[in-house]
C-alpha cells in the first residue's frame, strides 16, 4: 500500500533535505492538520463558500505533493481548479474520493514513519 499511496523517491528525497526528524514533525503536523482541511472543504461546500473551498483544496494539495502523496495532491487540485460545481457532483462523490485516498495517505505515512 505504501508504494501506491507515496511516491518513496520524493518521500525520501525530503527526508534527505531536511532530516528524518523533521519530516517526522511534518508528518505528526500533516496528519493533525489534514482532517481539519478535509472537513474544511465539506463545510466550504455545503456553505457554499467558493474561496474558502479553493484555498482548503489548495493547501491539501500543497502539504500533499510534499510528501509524494501524487494521487492525493492530483485529487485535491482538480478540486481546486474545479471548485464548487466539481466538489458537488455526484452528491459530493469527489470529496468523498479524497477522504479515502487521504486514509491511504495516513497509513502510509504512519509506516514510513515507523520505518
């Protein structure tokens, strides 16, 4: 599951750059922060708060490619490109396919860390 959910070069390669104690505290800091943003965008949706949507989208995008989490990081941008009336298709089935890949994401960094 870890190859599939992290791209371990770029995982790596940050852990090279800034240390495994760093990116550890990434990490910690990334998985507290996530749901926050996740539930962030449902609200955003649901408030119809389209800039509110964009920088949350944004932001998960943002924190995920910086720990190779490609898939999440696409996901999240089509969000952000796509707004409000992509978020809401399929009775917000886009949302729902990023809280699943961000679990994926969470396991996987968890076993890096433990690594």
């Amino acid at each position: 599951m870890t190859s599939s959910a992290i791209d371990r070069a770029i995982f790596e390669e940050l852990r090279t750059t800034t240390g495994e104690d760093f990116v550890d505290e990434l990490v910690d800091t990334f998985l507290s922060e996530a749901p926050e943003m996740l539930a962030d965008l449902r609200k955003a949706l649901d408030d119809g708060s389209a800039e509110r949507f964009r920088r949350a989208a944004h932001s998960l995008k943002s924190n995920a490619n910086t720990f190779g989490a490609t898939v999440l990081g696409k996901l999240a941008r089509e969000l952000e490109l796509g707004g409000l009336p992509l978020a809401g298709e399929g009775a917000g089935a886009p949302i729902e396919a990023l809280n699943r890949e961000y679990a994926r994401v969470a396991e996987a960094l968890m076993e890096l860390k433990r690594a």
